[in-house]
C-alpha cells in the first residue's frame, strides 16, 4: 500500500511499492502535478496582514487558475486510485470547499463536486487522520490530552510552549479536511477514530487566535452531531470541551469576536443538551390565546434516579457558567455599550503632525458652522452577547430566576440606549441650515441605514419574551423596571419619526421594534394584570398622548 509524504511546501501523493491498482506512471506525474499546484498556499494563512504587492500578486494568479486544474481532474478515475492517493485527494480538495480568501464560488463547486466522487471508509479516514493530520500537529501536543489514547489528563502534562511552533498553521483550510472526515465517519466506529480526531480539533479549538478558535468550534459542533455521547462522559471530554468553549469567551479584542461567540454559546448549548439532557419538559403561561395552558406532566411527579439527579445538577451548573460568569460577567460587563465614534467628512488629525506648520487642503477643510457627523455604532460584540441571551435562558427555563437581578436591569439599560448608530456631535457648530442641512445628511447616511440600528433592543425584548414563559411567576416584581424600559424605547421611536433628532433609523427596522414593544407589553399584561391598572395607568396619566399606541389598548 503507498504511504502519504508530506514535502515542506506540497502535499505529494508517492507510490513507494507497486502493489495495488493505480495510475500509470505518466498519469501519476500528471496527477501529482495538479495536486501540487491546487494545494493552498500558506500565506493566505497571514492573507490580512501582507503588505507586499507581489505577495498578493501572486495569491490572487494561483486563485485565478484553480478552477482550470480542478477542471483538469475530470479525467481522473478516483476508482483506481490507491487509499494513499485518495488521501491526497481529500487532503488537497477539502481546503477548496471553505469559504475563504483563496477559493471562489466557482472553485468550492467543483471541489465538492470531486470530492463527492470519493467513497468515505474507514480505512481511508484513519489513513488521512494518522499519515496526513496527525504529524502536523505532533510537535506542539495538547496539554490536556493522552496523545495516544485522547484521554483527559488528570493534570496539564509538562510541555513547553504550545504555540511556538504550529506546523498546522501553514495549511490553511486544513479544519476542512479534519471535517470531512468527521462527518464522513458513522457514529458506531466513532470511538475506533476517537484518539485521532480529538487532538487536532481541541488544539484548534484551544489556540491563542480568535480566528483559529472560530474553526475549532465549528469542528466541534459537527462533531458533537456525531459522536455517541457516552463515548464524552467515560473520557470526561464533556469537561474539557465545556471548559474550552466558556474560557474562550473572554476572547474579547478580535473582529471575529462577535461570530465566535454566537457559534460558542450555540455549541455549547449543544453540548450540554448531548450530555446531560433534561428530563422535564418546558413549562410555561401561554402567551396567545390559542395555545393551551401547561398541564401536569407524569415525569414532574417521579422519582429521579440518582444518575439522572446528577445529570440535571450538573446541567444547571453549566447553565449557570455559562450565563453568569461566561455572558454577563465577561462578555456583557467588560463590553462598552458603542464603538467609538468615526468621523466621516473630516479626516482625523495626523497626531505626529506639527501644530504650528500644518498644510491644510483646502479640499478637506470642514466650515466651523458645519457640524462633523460622528458615525456611533452599537458594539458588535455586544449585539452578538444579546443574541446568544435568549437560547440560554430557555435552556435554564425556571431556573433562571436565580439570575433576574443580572439579566433583567442589564435588559432595560440596553432598552433606554440611544435608538439610532448615527449622531451628529455636539458642540462643533449649530445646525443653523434648518431642514436643508437635516435633509443633506439623510442623503448621505440614508443608504447606510440598516436592521443593525436596533438588533440590540430587538435582543433584548425577546430576552424579556423568554423570561415571561420560564419565569412566569417572578417578572411580576420587575414589572416597574420593564414599564419604565419599554416606555423610554418607545419614547426614543417617537422622537423619531416626528425628526426631533438627527438620527436615522430604517423605517422597517423602527416598525419591527414598535410591534415588539407592543407584544411585551402585552406579555406583562396577560402574566401580571395589575401592570395595567397601575404602571400602564400612570402612564396615560402622565401623557396619553405619547403613550396611547403602546398601552392604550390594554388599558
């Protein structure tokens, strides 16, 4: 059978005996040829950081002349080939199915369409795992992992720096081969490949780059559709996987920040419904009055068998992680509500600039009487913590009242946050040009409006949507809280659409969060009629006017 030889700059598919059926040797060196040239080039691994235009020259005439060496492989007769060169294969395609730098629409269709001529087995991925993957990641081990049986470790084994020399790192697109495996293998040989696919997708998952992580978590979530989940208890993986996945959400500083942890929150999820699911089903006042009321459930009333106990304990206790110390306490608290804001007219001062000798153009001078638009948006990272809110508290169901003093007040200041991503800066001039200066910066920002402008409100009342299902009985004490949050948004949308503020918002985006607003307000209606008699009277007392399409209604 042929071995795989990785060489220092391509991946070669080397027929060391003749045994088997294969190519001929022309069409061998044809073959390995086209492989050769279709593997990706490192640099893309660094694609956002090279200055060099003749770097970027040549990335982008390999990316042009991909999809005419991918045409030349039609001619291959992937039945003839050996486990070796099919190995190759995969090792080489699989990167070119990846939405990334390197491929395009074209190339990732036709690299499926070769790829999907391969037949997965056994052999073949033990083979891609052990010869091709595996001696990447060799030289920089998992701390945590048995490197021959993929066990946790009771303790960190004693290596030295895991990140000072990472191989794997010179093949991008490499998580794309380790995924077809993982999802070509059948979750009965699972275990038999266990000790091979582990490695590499926590040493991904754990590496020190956002960017890297966001690949790991996506291994891991396709290998947790797959993989049995006894196979994670009995070598406490489950842990390992949870803990990986709740510490890296303190990765805050990357622009991938926000992908990640919606990804994270997701998997994880996943991962504690495969391992410790719950055996009660989800309770809760119906809303509309259509759906029936929730009635007594024979598995409410049974006794619980010691493991389940332990299951369900521990369920609650990685809920809990992951939304007081992973959501609220790092991600929410150490998150600034707005990026900082960015001129859009004026540029920025050359801050090494002389003071006194400054050569203005006057192409790019800003009139003192104009007033410099400041572009103020909402913290992705923070959009995207609000997002991964409600999934978590339903998992939590009534146990998240335990939380309401964390995650209610965190929902109503993010409610009474200014509506709008675009202000117009105070103090550098008025606005003495009337509705011909307000008209001209809705010319120029109006195109930029977008759904964006109020995701986090709209986040944050289907938080409150949730809560009023799992904790029925406890929003009524935080009725005050949410009136005075709703009304202030609500406010905030008038104020809006009357063109008292220089702000623009998408009216598709300013209706949807109205009729959300609306719906909570009735949600706290139906779960707590004395809202209406009370905070809803008030206020209608206060101005009927302002806040008659809110609560006029109910009242």
């Amino acid at each position: 059978m042929g071995l795989l030889v990785i060489r220092p700059h391509s991946v070669g598919v080397v027929r060391q005996d003749s045994n088997g059926v294969g190519l001929s040797k022309s069409m061998m060196a044809t073959f390995q040829q086209t492989l050769d040239s279709l593997v990706v080039p490192a640099a893309f691994a660094r694609h956002d950081r090279i200055a060099d235009t003749t770097v970027l020259a040549e990335l982008y005439a390999w990316k042009s002349n991909t999809e005419t060496l991918l045409n030349q492989l039609d001619s291959i007769n992937v039945s003839t080939l050996t486990i070796s060169e099919l190995a190759g294969f995969v090792f080489v395609l699989a990167p070119l199915t990846a939405v990334a730098q390197w491929s395009s629409p074209a190339t990732r269709s036709l690299a499926n369409a070769h790829l999907s001529r391969i037949p997965p087995s056994d052999q073949l991925i033990a083979h891609i795992l052990i010869q091709v993957v595996k001696p990447l990641f060799a030289p920089t081990p998992h701390p945590r992992l048995h490197t021959s049986t993929a066990r946790v470790l009771p303790r960190p084994a004693d290596v030295q720096d895991t990140y000072v020399e990472q191989p794997w790192k010179d093949h991008p697109g490499l998580d794309e081969s380790i995924r077809w495996c993982l999802l070509n293998t059948e979750s009965s040989t699972y275990e038999t490949a266990w000790p091979f696919f582990l490695p590499p997708v926590m040493s991904i998952l754990d590496d020190y780059q956002v960017p890297y992580k966001l690949l790991g978590v996506r291994l891991v979530s396709d290998m947790l559709k797959r993989v049995p989940p006894q196979l994670l208890l009995r070598t406490g993986v489950d842990t390992l996987m949870f803990n990986s996945l709740t510490n890296a959400l303190s990765h805050l500083g990357d622009q991938s920040t926000p992908d990640f942890i919606r990804l994270a929150v997701r998997t994880t999820l996943q991962l504690i419904d495969l391992t410790t699911p719950s055996v009660f089903p989800s309770h809760g006042i119906s809303l509309h009055d259509n759906e029936p009321q929730g009635t007594p459930d024979p598995v409410l009333s049974r006794t619980l068998s010691a493991s389940q106990s332990k299951s369900l304990s521990t369920r609650f206790s990685r809920l809990s992680i992951l939304l007081s110390s992973s959501l609220l306490g790092t991600v929410i608290m150490y998150t600034p509500p707005f990026l900082p804001p960015v001129s859009s007219l004026a540029p920025d001062p050359d801050p090494f600039g002389d003071p006194e000798h400054v050569d203005l153009d006057p192409a790019y001078a800003t009139p003192l009487q104009r007033p410099t638009p400041q572009k103020q948006s909402v913290n992705p990272t923070l959009i995207a913590a609000a997002q991964s809110l409600p999934p978590v508290l339903s998992a939590l169901g009534i146990g998240g009242a335990r939380f309401l003093k964390g995650v209610v007040p965190v929902l109503a200041e993010w409610l009474g946050l200014p509506l709008p991503i675009v202000a117009f800066e105070a103090g550098c001039g008025s606005n003495d040009s009337g509705d011909a200066s307000h008209n001209a910066q809705r010319a120029y920002y109006g195109s930029k409006s977008s759904t964006v402008d109020v995701t986090l409100h709209v986040a944050s009342l289907s938080s409150l949507s949730v809560l009023f299902h799992t904790c029925t009985s406890r929003m009524g004490g935080w009725s005050m809280t949410i009136v005075d949050a709703i009304g202030r948004c609500w406010v905030g949308c008038l104020d809006i659409e009357s063109g008292r503020r220089d702000y623009i918002v998408s009216e598709e985006s300013l209706a949807i969060l109205k009729i959300q607003l609306k719906e909570t307000a009735v949600q706290l209606a139906r779960i707590y009629p004395g809202v209406a008699k009370n905070e809803y009277a008030m206020l209608l007392a206060s101005n009927e006017t302002l806040f008659e399409g809110l609560v006029g209604e109910i009242c």
